[in-house]
C-alpha cells in the first residue's frame, strides 16, 4: 500500500512525515512528493497544512494541476483522504484568515477566527485539549472519548452540515476539530505530535 | 478544557545534555535524544531544547540532535539558542522541530520575527524574553542574559505579539537558577497585558512553583533543573499540579 503525503510548500510538514513513517514502519509505503502521477496512484493521501489559509491555498495553486488531481482522488474516485490543521480547513467553500479565500469547496462551509470573547481566551489555542466524540468515525477506532489532542490554531472550521462533525473541543466556544464525510476525514488538531494516541489515530487512517 | 502545559527544558551544548540526570536506565545520561523520549514518555506535554554551543563550529551538531529526536518523540519540539535568521528558523523546522525560540534576534531585528511567522505560520514562533528587574519595570537582555538594552520588557511583548510571535517564553534573570520560584508579578504582567500564551521560566525549585506560575496567567510552565536533577518526575509535578485543581493532561 502506498500513503502519499503531498508536499506542496506549506510549511513545516517534517513531524507529519516522521509520524507517519513511525507508524508505517516496512508495511506501508510513504511518500512525500507533489508528483501529480504518484498522488493519482496512491491508496490514500494526507494533506498537511501550517501557516494561513490563503498562503496553503496558494501554495496548493502554485503545483500545475493539483487542485484538479485532488479533486479527483477525493471527489470522483473517492479514495481516503486525510487533512490535518489547515489541510482540514481548506475543505470549506472560503477562509477568512489574512483576506477571503476560497476554499477547496470539499465540506461546505466556512473558516473564520476563533471568538477569543473580547480577550478572555489567549489566541492561538495552544496545547493539549480533549476531544469529545460524537459521531463514530473510522479513524478513533480504539480511542477513547475525551483523549488528549494536541492543538495549535487561531481559525476554525464550521461546516454548513452538522453530520460531517466527529468531534469538537471546549475552548472559547464548541469547536469543530474533526470531521468525516465519506472518504474525507479532517483532524484540527495534530495526531503527529499527540503521542500514542495521535499516532493512533494515523495507524487507524492508514489501516482503513 | 485546555490543558495547562509542563515543559521540560534540555540545555544541550555540542550536540550534549548538559546537567544531564543519572537514570538507571538510560544508557546515556549526556544523550538529549534519549532524554528527551524519558520525558515524552513520561507524560512531558512539550520538549524544549535549549542549544548553549558557543562556538560556530559546532553549531551544526542541534541538527542532527533535533533530526534524531524528532523520530522518536511524538511531542512538540521547540528549539532554541543562537537561531539568528529565517534561513535558521528554516533548517531547524526542515530538521523536525515544531517552534523555534528567538532571543536576540527578535531584539536586533524583529524583521526575523515578522518575516518567519508569515513564512511558517505563528504556531511555530515562540520569542523568548530575558527580563530583568529594575526600578521601574523590568528590562531585556540578549545574548544569553548578557547585554542590556535598555528595553523594557513589556512594551517589547506587546511589540512581539503584533510582528506575528504565537507564544512568549519569558524568564526571570533575577529568578533564574535561584530556584526559588517565578517571577510572578513579571508573569502576570506579560500574560496580562499580550493576548498569545505565556510560558513561565527561571526559578523553579519546587512543585508549588509550577503551580503559582500556572496561578499568575501563565498558559505553561517550563522548567530545567527539578526535572534533570530528577528531583520530581514530569508525572509527578503534574499529579501534584491536578491534586491543586489545575488543570493538565494526566
């Protein structure tokens, strides 16, 4: 099996990388390229994201062809697809982090800054929270309901269809940090740098 | 609920721990890789290495600690000392480290900070102020706590936070290495007064300490010493830290 990991410039993907290679070990395959032929071929991807919204859009729009390649793994063929942080985020139709920005349109809705309430909550929400379960979703399997996530964010996202909601998190307000919807999951939070349980959670991504 | 986070610091100079501990079980107590993965194991919310090579020479050997550590700890890993450039930021995130520290740099040319957290994003940004008391505030100083600049140290938070830093680590020179507990009030001024999180440094010496940084604002606390000399385990500051009502993963 191979597990592409697509590395398209956003920023410091090095964590995902060792995470995932930690937990493949020799069974599965991990690639980390933008090669737009590799990604087609492969049995999953995972689309990493740090920095804002409109700098990963970009950069996804930078690689000729990979919006449309990702658009096809995930929409036409609908091979598992994991976004992790601003991977997730980009799902939505738009962003509003730095100026609106379109989203890939994959979940619809919005991503919009976390309400600190006037300076009551410190923003970016940094550190471990815990993530309450509510929908059944193939990627916590074996992980207990309100398990330590590791977060690091200032944006959230807020899909149109509760359905797609697998877990939130109390900070300021209920926020969104994971979401399935087919073959799409989402995690706002970084299972790479979760200890076992996060490591937990990409075993069970890889394993689908 | 967010979770108050225990940082554990490493110093570790030519690519060595320095004021390593002596476990029984570690094979080698000068190894920061292996120290490292003694406290994500034992329940370390983040890593911090903090890199005191003096000479240029051997600046290269965090690299390669950094690379190694990162495939086997599954925690965050902040890097600092001596990161002088974006190019810096660059190779040290590119090596597996999640934030970078930035003293003198920030104070030089805070150009660094504003252009590495557009670059790289505000979470892997952290500015590390050394702040010192005088009579009217406190002061920063660079350079490992050596050279006074006559900045005052709240201002120069307030400055950080708006050139895009994520979070402020701020140590107490007074406080550092008397373990005698944090600068409190310096604390809760800074976290008071900036709206990103503040890590506690200088000055641990006990459990309680930890607990009146959390108490002064602070979102986490960082300490070197009770943890190297394994005066206290990770596990057991943050049993003693739950049993006060504080909040932390357990």
């Amino acid at each position: 099996m191979n597990v592409t990991i697509v590395d398209y410039n956003s920023g410091n993907i090095s964590s995902v990388i060792n995470s995932f290679k930690e937990v493949a070990k020799d069974k599965v395959n991990i690639e980390v390229t933008s090669d737009l032929n590799k990604i087609k071929s492969s049995d999953k991807v995972v689309l990493p994201g740090q920095g804002s919204f409109k700098s990963c859009v970009d950069a996804l729009y930078n690689i000729s062809g990979l919006v449309d390649t990702l658009n096809e793994f995930a929409i036409n063929i609908k091979k598992p697809l994991l976004g992790i942080c601003v991977g997730l985020q980009m799902f939505a139709d738009v962003g509003y982090e730095e100026t609106e920005t379109k989203g890939l349109g994959w979940i619809s809705g919005k991503v919009s800054k976390i309400d600190n309430q006037n300076g009551k909550y410190k923003l970016p929400h940094i550190g471990w929270n815990q993530i309450n379960i509510v929908k059944d979703s193939k990627i916590f399997n074996g992980i207990n309901n309100n398990s330590h996530m590791y977060f690091v964010h200032s944006y959230e996202f807020v899909p149109d269809d509760k359905n797609v909601i697998s877990a939130t998190t109390d900070y300021s307000s209920n926020i969104v940090c994971s979401v399935e919807k087919e073959n799409i999951f989402g995690t706002q939070f970084h299972p790479e740098k979760s200890d076992k349980t996060g490591l937990k959670i990409i075993d069970n991504f890889i394993n689908l | 609920m967010l979770k108050n986070r225990i940082i554990p610091c490493l110093d570790v100079k030519n690519g060595r721990v320095v004021k390593g501990i002596n476990f029984v079980d570690l094979q080698d107590a000068g190894d920061p890789v292996e120290q490292a993965k003694i406290y994500s194991d034992g329940g370390a919310d983040e890593i911090c290495f903090l890199d005191i090579t003096a000479s240029n020479e051997n600046r290269e050997t965090i690299y390669d600690v950094v690379e190694k550590t990162s495939k086997k700890c599954f925690v965050p890993l902040t890097v600092g000392g001596g990161v002088r450039s974006v190019d810096d930021i660059n190779k040290l995130l590119n090596c597996g480290a999640d934030k970078v520290s930035i003293n003198t740099a920030a104070v030089q040319n805070p150009e660094v900070v504003i252009e590495s957290s557009k670059k790289f994003g505000s979470q892997c940004i952290v500015v590390a102020i050394d702040a010192k008391r005088y009579e009217g505030g406190w002061e920063i100083f660079t350079h490992g706590g050596r050279n006074p600049t006559g900045i005052n140290a709240l201002e120069f938070a307030s400055k950080m936070e708006k050139c895009g830093a994520g979070e402020l680590l701020v140590t107490s020179m007074d406080k550092d290495g008397t373990q005698s507990g944090y600068d409190i009030e310096l604390m809760k001024k800074i976290s008071s007064s900036v709206n990103i999180p503040v890590i506690a440094s200088g000055g641990v010496g006990t459990l309680d300490h930890l607990v009146d940084g959390i108490k002064s604002g602070a979102s986490a606390v960082l300490a070197a010493s009770i943890f190297h000399y394994g005066t206290y385990s990770v596990n057991e500051a943050k049993q003693y830290l739950a049993s006060k009502d504080i909040p932390v993963r357990i």
